[in-house]
C-alpha cells in the first residue's frame, strides 16, 4: 500500500472520530491494508467506544505485536480486558505498563501524535481496580496508598474516592484513554496530501506592443522574413498605420515623422483632427488625415521596410570560399624537417613574425641571413652575417624567454650529423662562418645543470649515436664526455 494512500485514510478516519462518527471512521481504516501499530491503536479506541470490546482486545493485540515496548497500549489492552472480566489477563498486562513506564513519573505521547501524557500512578490504580475485582481489598488498598505517593495531575480526588471506594467493598472502574484521543498523522504530511501548483499560471512579462492585453495562445508559426501580421476577421480595425506623407512637427507635442513609416495608433483622434501615435520610441500628435490603415495594398509598397526592421533572412545555402594559405615561397622561406615534430610556439608580443604577403614580393636584403632555431618549438628570425655568437644567443633566449646561461646554441659541419657547440669552434667567430645562401639553422638546447659539478668520469664516444627523441644525448666518436 502507497504510504500517501495510508496517510489519507489515516487522516479522513481521524476526522470522522472528532466528530464523533465512528461506523465512518472504522470503514476508512478498514481500508488500510497496511497497518502500524499506531493506526491499529485507532481501530481498537474505535470498536471501544462502539462497545466492541472483543474487536478491541484484538485490535490492541497487533498494536503490542508491532511495538513490544509501548506501554500506553498495554495499559488500554489491561482496561478493556477488566471490562471482559479476564483479571489475570488485565493485572499482566498492568504489571507490563508499569516495566515499560520504565520508572518515569509520566510519558508523553504528543511527538508519536497521542495528545495524552499516562501517569504511573493510573497504571496503579487500574492494578487496584483489578484485586478489588478479585475481592482482594487489603492489596488493592495498599496498591492505591502507593499510588498516592506518585506525582500526576488529578491524583488526589481521584485516590482518595477510591479508598473510600474500597472501604465500602465497592468495585473500582478501570482508566482509559479518553475518548476521542488517538494517535494522529503528522500535519507535515497531512499538508503534502493537497495537490500543489508548482508551474502557477502563465501570464506575460513584456511585449513588444504597447499596451498589449492579450490573454490567449496561438500556435506555432514558420518564421518569414518581415512583421508578423496576425489574422484578424473583416471589419476588425489595426492599430498599425502607414504615413501617407512626411510631416514636419509644428508645436509642442508634436511628432515628425517620415513618409511610408509604420506607426501605431496610441489613441484616437481629439478635437483638433490630431491622433496620439508611437513612433521610433517617441509618442506625439501627428494629424489623422495623413495616416493609413495597414492592409495588403501596403504590403508591396513597404516590402523594403518590413525586410530591413522583421526577422532576418535565413543564411545563404552557399558555403563560404575556402580560405587561401600561404603560398609556395612563404613554405620555401620557413620549411621544417620532414623527420621532426614540433609544436607551435605561443604568441607573445614580440615574437618575430614575417608576414606572408611581404615575404612573396620583398627580395632577399643583402648582408642578413635567415635563421632557423630548433627548439621545442621552430621559429625563424632574421639577423645580419656579421651577428656574433653571443648576440645570437642573447636574441634567440630573448625571444624564448630563457636566461643565456641555460641555453646552448650548436650547428651541424658539413658531412656530419654531430652538434656542435658554436662557442666550441674557434674556427668560428659569428654568424657568417654557419650561413649558407642566406640560411642557417642552429638547435638551441637546455644548458647540462651538471657542468659546474666537480669531474668524477670521463669518457671518450667510441661510435656516433643519433638522437631518438628529445631526452636523448647526440654524439659523435671521439667526442669527450663527463
């Protein structure tokens, strides 16, 4: 069963007993197919005040099989057992109350939803009430002088009718839940039980059209190009109107506006032939006689305007031209390495970059030299013949962005794939010694961390090793290495 099904029958049969129709509020908990143990304490008050006192008991037997430890229904199955006349069943089930009272004064059953508070000294006093039942005066006097010593409201009146009770051999009536007192729903869930608007109504936040009062709904429509015109029955007037002729404003409150513009009609027109009409975010007077109403002889006459101010056209269903790129020459002047990859470098401000139209028209200038720089990254630059080393190094880490003393700028001889220190060679003394037609290429590499450590090995390169990748060291036979 739905727990909100049992929360609503639960609910309705709550009602019923308050106003006291108890057929009604048993047939809705006869509803619920899945009980706890506090709807059935429901249905067991519910066959008590109907008289029912067997459908009771039963009632009250599956309120303690589902909870084993609640003492308020033990002290009802003990009270509605006197009234069955089964004693011993009724002073059990008194003894029981009293364990799970659990030595407290008084418990409160308002969180579980029973507004009443049972007290350890009614427990008692329905255990008198059953030795005076068995004829048993002596004990069920000094269980009622025990019970005069706990605490509780309406103790005293009560105990002290009693004793007078058993003085005269008179049986004591047992103690009940009041009448109408059962365990309730909790209002939280009760209050979720009530359908809820969680869209709430439509209604609109703007439009487009002054004073728009429009409440209803239309339809999808395919998008043109152009106003929306809605279509409106013969003899329904517009209140969008066409100028007929430019009208230059003459006075205050006045509007100008110009011929063939699409205006609307705030207001009709006054005494002086004047009608108040919104233009261009503007409202003025404008004299009536100029304007016209818009209908399908305008239609042609202001199809330019309707396509310049509605919706857009669609885009073209040609693609666009392909891009050009660089040309052949713009290649030639900055070729790479079939063999190698590299990355693009990042764009920085003063990066060197030579445009490709100036590089297609602009001849070679004399006396420089096209340098190719091997790096993570390749970059080209341009730099004079007579450039020495160390202003080579000092431009090439410049635009790197590496200090000069961890970079390392080395050159290919002619015949060999072995690199070679620039600053090694002293054959060599500037940039002109490397260039060949007007280009070079230099490999920069990270400065070995380890050169200023003190020499513990040294060895000499017995073959030529070609790098693999870029954490491999290159050398060439001969070549000492520390």
């Amino acid at each position: 069963m739905l727990y909100i099904e049992l929360i609503r029958l639960w609910d309705e049969a709550v009602q019923a007993i308050d106003s006291r129709d108890w057929q009604g509020a048993l047939t809705k908990l006869n509803q619920i197919t899945d009980h706890n143990c506090r709807t059935m304490f429901v249905v067991a008050s519910t066959h008590i005040a109907l008289g029912q006192v067997d459908l009771a008991i039963k009632a009250l037997d599956h309120v303690i099989a589902k909870d084993s430890c609640l003492a308020v229904g033990f002290f009802q199955r003990a009270a509605a057992h006197m009234m069955a006349n089964r004693l011993e069943e009724a002073l059990a089930d008194c003894i029981w109350a009293q364990k799970y009272m659990r030595e407290n004064p008084v418990i409160d059953y308002k969180q579980l939803g029973l507004r009443y508070k049972m007290y350890s000294w009614q427990v008692l006093y329905n255990a008198a009430a059953v030795h005076s039942r068995l004829q048993q005066w002596d004990k069920a006097r000094e269980i009622l002088m025990a019970a005069s010593q706990e605490r509780g409201a309406g103790r005293s009146n009560l105990i002290d009718t009693a004793l007078e009770a058993i003085s005269r051999r008179e049986v004591l009536e047992p103690l009940l839940v009041p009448e109408g007192e059962v365990f309730r729903p909790r209002k939280q869930e009760v209050d979720q039980l009530k359908p809820r608007d969680f869209l709430g109504e439509a209604k609109v936040i703007t439009s487009l059209i002054p004073n728009d009062d429009f409440r209803g709904f239309d339809p999808l429509r395919p998008q043109k190009p152009g106003y929306y015109e809605p279509k409106v029955e013969d003899g329904q007037d517009s209140r969008y109107m066409i100028m007929k002729s430019a009208y230059v404003a003459k006075g205050a409150g006045e509007l100008s506006v110009p011929a063939g513009a699409e205006v609307f009609l705030y207001s009709d027109e006054d005494q002086d032939g004047l009608a108040v009409l919104i233009y261009d975010g503007k409202r003025g007077l404008v004299p009536s006689f100029l304007l016209e109403p818009m209908g399908k002889k305008n239609k042609g006459k202001n199809k330019r305007i309707e396509l310049a101010n509605g919706i857009p056209h669609p885009p073209a269903l040609t693609p666009p031209n392909r891009p050009q790129g660089p040309s052949q020459r713009s290649l030639e002047l900055h070729p790479l390495n079939a063999g190698t990859t590299h990355t693009t470098p990042p764009t920085t401000g003063n990066s060197t970059h030579i445009p490709t139209q100036k590089a297609q028209t602009s001849p070679q200038e004399p006396g420089s030299a096209i340098v190719k720089v091997h790096y993570t990254y390749t970059m080209a630059l341009r730099v004079p013949l007579e450039t020495s080393f160390q202003d080579l190094q000092d431009k090439i880490t410049q635009k790197l962005g590496q200090p000069p003393m961890n970079v390392r700028l080395r050159h290919r001889r002619n015949g060999t794939r072995a690199l070679t220190p620039l600053n090694g060679d002293d054959r060599l003394d500037s940039l002109e010694g490397v260039a060949e037609y007007g280009r070079a290429q230099i490999w920069c590499q990270n400065e070995d961390p380890l050169v200023n450590r003190t020499i513990l090995y040294q060895m000499v390169a017995l073959y030529d090793y070609n790098a693999q990748g870029p954490e491999d060291l290159e050398f060439s036979e001969g070549i000492e290495r520390f």
